[in-house]
C-alpha cells in the first residue's frame, strides 16, 4: 500500500514574536508561535479579544513585521524583504477579508471587485468580467451597479470576498469574516467562503470568535498568552 507525501505548506510562521514597548515595560503580544498552512487546508485560530489573533493575521499576510522569527512562503523567508516587493506579493498571493467589509463607498460594488486588478495593472476589460463572474458565483448578479451603502451587510460581505478573489489569491487572510453579520448571514457567508476555497483549492487562515464556524476548518488553534495551541 503506497503513502502519500504530506505537501509542502504554502506559508509558515516560525518563531513568531511581537512585542510593543510602554512607559511601564515590554508588552508581549505574540510569543514564539509556530504554524504552518498547507496547500488547500483550512485553519482557524480562536481565543479572547487582545489575544493576538490579528496581529498574528497581519504579520502573516506582511501588513505587519514580527519583533523576531519569520514569514516563509513556499520555504523561503519574505521577513526581510521591502516594502515595495512585500506588496507585490501581498497583491499576487494573498486574499483579505476583514469583520468590517472597507468597500469603497463611492464605487459599485462591481468596481470594488474590480480594484485589485486595477491596482495590478491588468487589463480592464478582462477585469470587469472576471469581477462579473465572482459576482455571479457569490449570487450578487442583480447587484453589481449598487453601492455599498444600497447592500445588506451579508451582501457587503459576499463583495468584499469576490473582492478577495479577485487576483486568484493561492492564500485566503479572514480576520473575523462573519463577526458583524446576524447568524443566518453568518452561516451562509461562510458557507460561501468555504465552497469558493475548496474549489479554487485556497488555503485558509482565518481568525474568529465563532467556534462553531472554526469547527469546520481542518485545523483549529487556540490562542492563548500569546502562542497557539492545538
């Protein structure tokens, strides 16, 4: 019977730390936290409100520099990279999707889609109709020329993660995706969320105060004095 080789991951945390200085001290938010994302594979991290999870959420998508350790992807570490090559991979490699949706209010919500693009210099037309067909996938068809303010906030939420899809990401970032929806929009916006991954074969790192939704990722951490525990 023959066994197969685990996949590489595609982003590893290795020794991650961050700390702030105080009038009174050193404040350890983050403590040696290791973690690895596989291809295709979904991970929450749960825990308190000021246990981490977003910082470490944005020290893994390089919004963010830890104190100590380092972002690896693909096995190579991008910590010492610049800022300017640091947004050409955050552009090219990772999807975001925060608890509040951040969509334009002066754009559509076809034009929110399609700004990733945009900013990556891609051709407009070819852009408007993949924005159309995220749209279409996440059951917006009818919404398209609306704006954000003319949208339910399950709707907002349902552009901003075509919006995240947009530069077909191979890492999906959510930092409390459903946390300001009512549970209905809740189950069905992560629902989606799920559904679109596992068919674009999206690797997932998602905080979030919902330990039911994190029960259906493969991995869930918790994130306790700053490290995370299985």
């Amino acid at each position: 019977m023959s066994s197969q080789t685990p996949s590489a991951p595609v982003l590893q945390l290795v020794g991650i730390s961050k700390a702030f200085r105080q009038p009174s001290g050193t404040l350890e938010i983050l403590k040696n936290v290791n973690l690895d994302l596989h291809p295709g594979k979904k991970v929450a991290i749960v825990g308190q409100s000021g246990s981490g999870k977003s910082t470490l959420l944005q020290i893994a998508g390089l919004l963010d520099k830890p104190t100590a350790g380092e972002v690896r992807l693909d096995g190579a570490s991008v910590t010492p990279l610049g800022d300017t090559q640091k947004a050409h991979l955050r552009n090219k490699t990772f999807g975001f999707v925060y608890q509040y949706h951040h969509l334009l209010a002066e754009f559509t919500a076809l034009e929110n889609v399609m700004m990733p693009a945009l900013i990556g210099n891609k051709n407009a037309r070819d852009a408007q109709r993949m924005a159309e067909g995220l749209l279409e996938a996440v059951g917006l068809t009818e919404r398209m020329a609306h704006h954000p303010a003319h949208l339910s906030g399950g709707e907002q939420q349902r552009v901003a993660l075509a919006r995240a899809l947009m530069n077909k990401p191979r890492v999906l970032l959510a930092d409390e995706p459903t946390g300001n929806l009512d549970p209905h929009s809740a189950d069905a916006v992560f629902n989606l969320f799920t559904q679109l991954a596992d068919k674009d074969g999206l690797s997932v790192l998602m905080v979030t105060h919902n330990t039911e939704l994190a029960k259906k990722c493969d991995v869930v951490y918790t994130m306790r004095e700053g490290g995370v525990e299985d």
